[in-house]
C-alpha cells in the first residue's frame, strides 16, 4: 500500500487509541448530545410542533454541536501532550497527515453519532425501521463534508489562544449547507417520500463534500508548514 | 550597520504616510459623492408608488450589499496569491478589505431590516441577499478574530488566507442552499423591490450610488492599507 | 388603484441616518487609528 496510506493509517491508529485510553472526548460528546436531545424535546410546545416535525431538526443540531465538541478535544488533547510538535518533526507528508487526522476525528465523530442516534429514536419515538440505511447514508454523506472542513480549522485554532472558541467561531457558516442539506433529506426519509424528491439535495452534499475535502487537504500543507 | 538598517523603516513610514493621504482623500471625495447621491435620490428620484419613501433605502442598500461582496471576494482572491506568491502586501491588502468589508455589511444588515419592516411588515426575511450577507458577515468576524489571535505575521497571513479562500468557496454553496430551499418553501408572495425594469431615474441613481460606494471601498482599503503598512514599519523597526 | 403611497419615511430618515453614522464613524475611526500609528517617535 502506498506509503503516505499507511501513515495516515498509523497516525488515526494513535489517535484513536490515545482517545480509547482517556475517553474524555467521547464521554463528553455523548453528554452533550443526550442534553440537547431533552432539550429539544422539553423546549417545544407539544400542541403546536409535532414531534416528527422537529425531529430532523433536532438530530441535525445534536449532530453538528456534538461533533465540533469531539472536534475541539482531538485537537487540544495533543496540543497538551506536546505530541503535535514531535508529529511535525517527523518527515511527514502533510497529505499524509491530514488524512490520518480527518479518519481520526471521522471515527470520533462516527462515534458519537452511533450514540446519538439511539437516543434519537428513544426520545423523539421515531420509527427508522425502512429510513435507517438513508440516514446513515446522509449522515455519512454530510459528516465527512464538515468534519474535513473542522480538521484542517482545528489545527489552526490549536495555535490561537482561544482554541475552544476559535473552531466553533471558524466552522459554523461552513456546516450550514451540509446541514440544510442533511435536514431536507432526513425529514423526506423519516417521511417516506421518494427518492427522486431528495436528488437535489443529495447532490449538493456529495458536491460540498468534493470541493470541501479536496481544499482542506490541499491547504492543510500551509497550516502545518514552519 | 546601525544607521543604514534604521533608514529603511522610516522610508516606510512615510510611504505609510503617503498611503493613508491618499485614502483619506479618495474617502472624502466618495463620502462627498455619497452625499451628492443622498440628494439626488431624495430630491430628484420619482417616489415608487407601492412602496413609498422606504423604497428609497435601496439607494443605499444594494451598492452596500455590492461592496461587501466585492470586499469579501477580494478577501478570498488576494489569500489564494498569497499562498501562492508569499508577498506581503496581498496579506495586508486581505486584512484591510475585511475589515471594510465588515462596515458595508453592517449597513446592509441594517438597512435591509429598516427596509424590511415597513415593506414586508417583519424585521428579517430569509431572502437570498440578506441571508447571504448575513453569512459574509459572520466569516468577516470568524476571519478577523483569527487574525487577532494570531500573533506571528506570516503564520497570520497563511492562516488568513486559508480562510479566506475556503470561505468564497462556500459562497457559492450558501447561495445554492439558500435557493432550492426557498423554490421548496415558496415565501408570501411580497412586494418585489427594485429588479428588472427600473424607470431610467432610479436606474440613473442606483448606478451613481454603486459607483460613489466602490469608490468608498477604495478609499477606505486605501486607508487601512496604509495603517497596516506603517505598523508593520513600525514593528521592523522596533526589532531591528 | 390610485391610492396613496404609504407613508413611511420615518424609515427612510431612520436608514439613512444609520448607513452615515455606520459610514462616517467608520471613517472617523481610520483617521484616528491612522494618526496613532503615524506619530512621530
């Protein structure tokens, strides 16, 4: 297997591992999206916003604010162990870098999305029985775009001071079309409507994804540059 | 040694000098012109009859909503140079046309409600100008605090740039959203301000606007262009 | 339909007023930043 393959493999091994061993980002991802979802569900007025209304709403946002918590942590869990500085003086290419990082931060958000979506289901008593492989689909599709666009930020909000507000601050305008899109098509899934209705949006997600994953993966070499 | 390295910054700042001068004269010129238009627009505009006087907010609104585009995608532009060319001057031409950029947006952000209201009786309409102007706005700000928080120049410049060139890359995808979401969710049908078909007066005023506007946008860039040149003279100076 | 335009240039006056504080005090604040970072020293 090429080279830069499998050291993008070994750095979202590490990653992951150094994630598996402390748990913070996960535990504290999961927390929130179980907040947000009762949120959610006490903050509507039940005679006039049915749940199935808002439920794509309200998996969306989980989803988004649960994933740039995960983000936020991969990035500043190694800022602390001083790790990130020996990972650049390494010969690493920075193609091969940003890989790693994206499939580790890919997997953490992956994550948290398996946990969210569960409690989803319980909360908002939703039936996915025939919607549940187009809402892993979609929530594929919409994830990857945002999470490229959070790796390469998250390495730049890292060396600002106020990295935990830099990212969020940074990142939002950039996940609102991939979630508009991932909105527009849950509700369609969750309602059944054919797939033709969903094509448009689909499109526009497999798109931003394209252009977005290409450019962080390009610019990424001048983030990490010295 | 020690004397030849200290005339080079000072030569600087009296280009900085230079620069600013000139801005402020552009800038006066154009607010001059922003004047001239003021009149023109509420003295020898025609009243739209549907609308009333709030129509004519749009002499106002729509250069400003022009020139924050303009400011934004001149953002993105002169990062992509830099990334490729490394010159200075691109990152600090960046810098300054955020920062303008960022005054054009409020006014259109805040005319556009003052508009709004008393035309489509809400403050805010998720049309597609507004809202995406709304989002120009916010990259504005994400872009200036990383700036802020940033302290070494070049690493600034490169992360700036990075910014700036994935933000006018969403433009288009912002936009696009915000389309096939409004064709799904029809708006009320509302009064359609401006758009084709202007009677030649407003037409004649809304184009004299944009220019004294651009115009503006040159001024002030020039201006804050000359502000970042003499602080960077000054920074060379103090640690040469 | 002949009817009268609405009256609202209390807007107007309001639009306008605000887009040349936002534009002049703008302006303002270059000026005095600008003559900051001139000083001589």
């Amino acid at each position: 297997m090429p080279e830069w393959i499998r050291l993008a493999l070994v750095i979202a091994a590490k990653d992951v591992r150094a994630e598996l061993r402390s748990k913070t980002a996960l535990l504290s991802a999961t927390v929130f999206a179980s907040l947000v979802l009762v949120i959610f569900n006490f903050a509507r007025d039940p005679t006039a916003l049915s749940a199935t209304d808002l439920a794509p709403s309200a998996l969306w946002v989980t989803f988004a604010f649960a994933a740039m918590v995960a983000m936020n942590r991969s990035f500043t869990v190694e800022r602390e162990h001083g790790a990130l500085d020996g990972l650049l003086l390494a010969p690493v290419p920075s193609s091969a870098l940003f890989a790693g990082k994206l499939l580790a931060n890919l997997a953490f958000v992956a994550a948290v999305e398996a946990v969210a979506l569960p409690l989803f289901v319980l909360f908002f008593n939703v039936d996915l029985s025939r919607a549940l492989p187009g809402i892993i689909g979609t929530a594929a599709l919409a994830t990857i775009g945002f999470v490229a666009v959070g790796t390469i930020f998250g390495a730049m909000a890292v060396r600002t001071r106020f990295a935990e507000l830099m990212l969020p601050v940074l990142l939002l305008p950039f996940m609102v079309p991939p979630l508009i899109g991932a909105v527009q098509v849950t509700s369609r899934l969750l309602a059944a409507r054919p797939l033709s209705e969903m094509m448009g949006w689909l499109r526009l997600l497999a798109v931003y994804d394209v252009v977005f994953v290409t450019l962080a993966a390009l610019a990424f070499a001048f983030v990490v540059e010295e | 040694m020690t004397i030849l390295a200290g005339t080079a910054p000072i030569v600087t700042l009296d280009r900085a000098r230079v620069v600013v001068r000139r801005g402020v004269i552009i800038s006066g010129v154009a607010l001059l012109g922003i004047a001239v238009v003021v009149v023109l627009a509420l003295g020898f505009t025609p009243v739209e009859a549907r609308q009333g006087l709030a129509q004519k907010i749009f002499y106002l609104h729509v250069p400003s909503a022009w020139c924050t585009l303009l400011a934004f995608s001149l953002v993105g532009i002169a990062g992509g140079l830099y990334l490729w060319l490394e010159d200075p001057r691109l990152d600090r031409f960046a810098a300054a046309s955020a920062e303008v950029g960022v005054a054009f947006a409020t006014v259109m952000l805040t005319t556009g409600p003052i508009w709004a209201k008393p035309i489509w009786g809400t403050w805010w309409t998720w049309d597609a100008r507004l809202t995406l102007t709304l989002f120009l706005f916010f990259l504005f700000v994400g872009y200036l605090a990383l700036r802020a928080a940033v302290h070494d120049r070049h690493e600034r410049a490169r992360f700036s740039a990075v910014v700036g060139i994935m933000g006018l890359l969403l433009v288009p995808f912002v936009h696009l959203s915000v389309y096939l979401f409004r064709t799904l969710h029809p708006q009320p049908i509302v009064l359609k301000p401006s758009e084709p078909s202007l009677p030649w007066e407003m037409l004649r005023t809304l184009l004299i606007s944009t220019a004294m506007f651009t115009l503006l946008y040159i001024g002030y860039v020039t201006i804050r262009y000359g502000i970042a040149l003499a602080a960077d003279a000054r920074e060379e100076r103090d640690v040469g | 339909m002949s009817a009268e335009p609405p009256a609202n240039g209390g807007y107007m006056v309001a639009a306008y007023v605000v887009a040349g504080a936002i534009l002049l005090g703008y302006f303002l604040s270059l000026a005095r930043r600008a003559k900051q970072v001139l000083r001589k020293q």
